[in-house]
C-alpha cells in the first residue's frame, strides 16, 4: 500500500467556458512550413556513436530522454561517459541524487573522462534543481535518478506515483522552454514496478532500456519509444574495467573463440534494426535420465523450439522422444526471429546425430509446419554481413534466393532449400 494524497485543485478564476466569446482568441497557429528546422542546429552528436543511431543521430535540443533499466546494469557509468565526450562543446550538469559528489568524482577519474566542463550537484529538490538550470543554462542536464528526486509541494516520498510523474512534468517544462536536453534515470524495480519508469513514459520524448545480464559484459541499449527516430536500432557496449566501450563489430565478437568442428552447433543471422548480427546457436540432445525428458532454452522462446522439435519428427523423421534437449545463445543475447528457425533445427540435428555442420555454413530462414523453408526479410544484408565475416556457404530460403542477385557475393555459395529435408540434405551432402 503506497499513500498518495491528492491535492485539492485551486478554483479557476474567471476564465470559465460561460465567459467565452464566439471567435475571440489570442492565439494564432504558424504555418508548418514557415517554423525553422535545420537538423545540424537542433542535435548534438553526442561521440558515442552506438548512442547517437539509437537516438536516431544525436540528442534533440530540448529533448527528454529517459534511460531506465535495472540498477547496476551501468546507467551512471553510460551517462558519466557521455558527460566526458558532450564536455567538450558544451558545459554539462549532472545532477545525483543516489551518490555523493566525491562518489562521482572518484567514478568519473577511473573512467578517466574529461571533468574541466562538466558541473556536479548532489541535490533531490526539483524546484531548485529548475532554478540551477535555468540560472546556468547548461547544454545538457542529467538526472539521475528521477526516483530520488522529490517536488516540496507534493506531499508523498520521494520515488511514488506521483512525485516521479510531478517532478518529470518539471523536468520537461524547463527543458522545452530552455532547449535544453535532458537524461532522466528510470530505475525498473524487480516486479515491473509501481513507481518505475512506465508512469512517465507517455511524458518523456524517449525512452531508452539498458538491458544486459550482469554477469555478462554485454550490454544492450534500445529504444522503446523515440518521438525524434526509428525505434529498431539497437546499439551494444562491453562493460570493462574501465567503463563501457562500444562494440562496433558486434558479429565478430560474438563468434570469437567459438569451438571448430563441433556438433550441435549453427550459426545465425538476426537484424537488429538495421543491423545484420551473426550469432551461435548451441544445441545438446542427450539421452534422458528422467521420466519426462527435459527441455530447456537459453535465448530462446521454448515454444518456438517444442514447434520445431515436433516438425522435424513429423516431416524429416527425426525422433527426440525419449533424448533431453537443450538450446543455447551464446553470449548471453535472446534470438526471437523467424530467421532462426532453420540454424536451430539444423543445430538439432546435428547434435542428435552427432554430426558437424561445417565451420563456414550459415542458415538463414523460417521453418513452417509443413516443413517448408520460407522467405525472411533483409536477405541480402544478413548474406553481405556472413560473407563479410568470413562465411563460405549459405544455406538460404529457395524462394528469396530467386529475388537476389546471386553475383554480389562471390565468395559466398548460396544453397536455396524449400524444405527441411533440402536443406538437412544440402549439411550432410
Ligand atoms: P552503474 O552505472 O552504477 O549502474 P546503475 O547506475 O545502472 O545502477 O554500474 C554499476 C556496475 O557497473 C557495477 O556493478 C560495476 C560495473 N562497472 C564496471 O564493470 N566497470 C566500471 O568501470 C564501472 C564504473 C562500473
Ligand atoms: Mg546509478
């Protein structure tokens, strides 16, 4: 039970519908074409640039965007760093309520970022936060994090319902009216959250999840909703021992070091916005030691694996009845396109049977219940990216291979399959 108390309205004074003239107004509208919009004035390219494609090309002046994800997922530490490279040509307040300013400063030293232009308050006064902002007019205003920040005039503890939805309202206004760009902290609490940053989502302009696990040094950043860009983008950083870096070359890393002449083992190709990204799908069928078998995923929808399992007994005969069955992604990324579904029977099969699938292969395409092999989209980027990466056979959806041309990748065999069975056929033959 969270205590929320409602604060009587003032009365509107005079300006009431009775009173209202029939045409009369102050107001006038401006004609669209005439309100200026030069793209290079109203963004700051921020330098990270896996932040500034999720952001659709750098941050929009006046712009509120929230960054929420789990805490400890590295908030602070992402926007301690933007702090470092937008400090170069602009002068940054970074406002914490969570820690203290030494705190900060000890965190921003080892991350070694640039401090002569970035200005820190430990404060959870909005109003007065408002003032600061308006007094200094900063170029960019963090806030981290909107859960510790409190209105005086409204009465509940800071981090409910209302005080976050209040102090967001105040944030913005000052923003709008200023121009200045705003990063508000979300926290997302372990149960989805009373509090969390969902209240504020239809107020802020956009919306960032920083998602990862921690154990993991992957870390994800993707936009929910974005009112200045598309939302498909996703851009991926490493968190090291000196902060997070950017992975520019996400294909490359996730392969690395993976095992060669392996059974069970495919490689797929996912698009992450507009981004081909190639990753390993690990299969383990085993005999059972229990009553039922066991099915288990990792990175993966558990029925989307039941409904393969169940085509490949039903349309190639191979039988998984009584065998344990184990799907995993490496890296710690969770696949949830069609485009998987070939690479994931394949890996299946080829750990039931305990057969390799070449080192160079990659499969792309949907498998339907009838065992056919269909049509994904974007066939020609994943294809550009496995050549790229060094991929030698493709083994591709029959239907989009007739689209392509086939002479842009030459250092790529093309294999068009319809069906399961072709394409089982096309890695053992
Ligand atoms: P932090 O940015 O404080 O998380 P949030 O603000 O989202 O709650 O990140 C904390 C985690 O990041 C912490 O568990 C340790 C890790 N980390 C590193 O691995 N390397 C670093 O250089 C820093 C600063 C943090
Ligand atoms: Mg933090």
């Amino acid at each position: 039970m969270i205590e929320d108390v409602i604060a009587s309205e003032p009365k509107p004074s005079g300006k009431n519908a009775s009173t209202r003239q029939e045409g009369i107004t102050n107001l006038t509208a401006q004609r669209l074409s005439d309100i200026s919009s030069t793209e290079e004035k109203s963004r700051i390219l921020t330098g990270i640039s896996e932040l500034d494609r999720v952001l659709g090309g750098g941050i929009v002046l006046g712009g509120v965007i929230l960054l929420s994800g789990e805490p400890g997922v590295g908030k602070s530490t992402m926007l301690l760093q933007l702090c470092g490279a937008v400090s170069r040509n602009y002068s940054v307040l970074y406002v914490t309520g969570e820690e203290s300013i030494r705190q900060v400063k000890l965190r921003a030293a080892r991350l070694n970022v640039p401090q002569e232009n970035v200005y820190l308050i430990a404060e959870n006064d909005v109003d007065e936060i408002c003032g600061l902002i308006e007094k200094t007019k900063p170029g960019l205003v963090i806030i981290d994090s909107i859960q510790t920040m409190r209105c005086a005039d409204v009465s509940s503890s800071s981090g409910t319902v209302s005080q976050v939805k209040e102090s967001t309202a105040r944030f913005l206004e000052v923003a709008k009216k200023q121009e200045i760009p705003t990063f508000i902290v979300g926290h997302v609490n372990k149960d989805g959250g009373i509090a969390g940053p969902k209240v504020m989502e239809h107020i802020v302009d956009t919306v960032l999840y920083f998602e990862g696990d921690k154990m993991l040094p992957y870390r994800i950043l993707r936009a929910a909703k974005n009112r200045y860009g598309s939302t498909n983008e996703i851009g991926m950083f490493d968190m090291t021992g000196r902060g997070l870096t950017e992975i520019e070359n996400p294909s490359m890393q996730l392969l690395e070091g993976r095992p060669l002449g392996v059974s069970g083992n495919c490689v797929a190709c996912t698009m992450e916005g507009t981004r081909p990204i190639l990753s390993e799908i690990q299969a383990l069928v085993t005999k059972t030691s229990f009553p039922t078998p066991r099915r288990a995923c990792s990175g993966y929808d558990y029925n989307r694996m039941n409904l393969l399992l169940a085509v490949l007994e039903k349309r190639a005969g191979y039988f998984f009845g009584n065998l344990d069955v184990y799907i995993n992604i490496v890296g710690g990324l969770s696949l949830h396109e069609t485009s998987c579904d070939l690479p994931v029977c394949l890996s299946l099969v080829s750990s039931l049977t305990d057969q390799p699938i070449g080192d160079k292969v990659i499969a792309i395409g949907e498998v339907g219940l009838g065992g056919e092999i269909r049509s994904v989209p974007n066939l020609e980027y994943r294809l550009k990216e496995a050549e790229r990466i060094g991929f030698e056979k493709a083994i591709v959806p029959r239907y989009g291979m007739q689209q392509l041309d086939t002479s842009v990748y030459p250092k790529l065999k093309l294999i068009g399959v319809s069906s399961i069975q072709d394409a089982l056929h096309a890695i053992q033959g």
